[in-house]
C-alpha cells in the first residue's frame, strides 16, 4: 500500500518513514499539531530544556520540527548572520546528504531576518516556496533538505 504524504501529497512506497519528495515524516500515528519540547544539545551532548519564549526574548530562534530525529533541537540566532549547513562548523548543523555543505545564511538586514540560499542543490524553501532570498516573519516554516525549522523572533 503507498502512502501519500500529508505535507506535499507525494505517493512514497510502503515502509519509508519520510517523503522521498520533501522529507516530512509519513505514516504517523496521530498526526495533528502536537507540542514539541525545546531543547539544545550541550557540550557533553546531553539535552537542556530550553524556554523558547525567553529565548526568542533575546532576539530570535529556529527550532526544527521535523527531520533528523532531532525535532525540538533549538537554536539562538545571535550575530548579524548565521551559515546553515553540512560542513560541521554551521552555527545550524544539519548533518544529512539531502543538505548542502554551505546550503544557507541567515542574515540580519537592518532590522529583519533575510534566509538566503546558497546555490544548494535541493533548494531551500520557506513556507513552502521555494527561495533564493526571503523576508523571514515570526511563525515562517523554513525547510532545508528533509529539515523543517521553524523561525521565532520577538
């Protein structure tokens, strides 16, 4: 039996457990808008909770909400850019072939948030759409390879 994905409609084969077309998580149980704890991983690597709210009181956040196993995993976007990407040394590290090494930057432009892409293969896409420069408002879903990060600010 396919499954059809709830966020893109895509027919995926039986057994896969994201969309071979956007990565969203397929044949959950459940579905609908579920709460998702915040946290950030620490230099031990053991998970901190983290108050998004506060966080996002300092500036602003993304946290992923889907992708990777690492739903939850929040990040403080601090600076006036941020690099987004495979290369280990990303401030946001999103370590999947479906990423590009150096896919995106997330830059401050006077006041506002800018997501550029960085000529990634897959394309990097916000709300859906995809992107080569966009104007990041607070709630924007932001997808980056099979990762969708949602973006916070204050």
């Amino acid at each position: 039996m396919a499954l059809h994905c709830a966020e893109c409609g895509f027919v995926n084969p039986e057994g896969g457990n994201y969309c071979q077309k956007c990565g969203a998580l397929i044949g959950a149980e459940g579905g609908g808008d579920a709460t998702t704890a915040t946290y950030r991983v620490g230099e031990t690597g053991d998970f901190i909770p983290v108050d998004l709210d506060e966080m996002a009181d300092d500036g602003a956040a993304l946290v992923i909400r889907a992708g990777g196993g690492r739903a939850g995993e929040s990040f403080a976007v601090r600076g006036e850019q941020m690099t987004i990407g495979r290369r280990p040394d990303s401030a946001v590290f999103l370590d999947d072939i479906t990423v590009s090494r150096d896919h995106a930057l997330l830059v401050k432009r006077g006041s506002e948030w800018f997501l550029d892409d960085c000529g990634s293969l897959n394309g990097t896409y916000v709300n859906r759409q995809r992107i080569d420069s966009q104007r990041l408002d607070d709630g924007d879903e932001l997808q980056i390879g099979k990762y969708k990060l949602t973006f916070r600010i204050t």
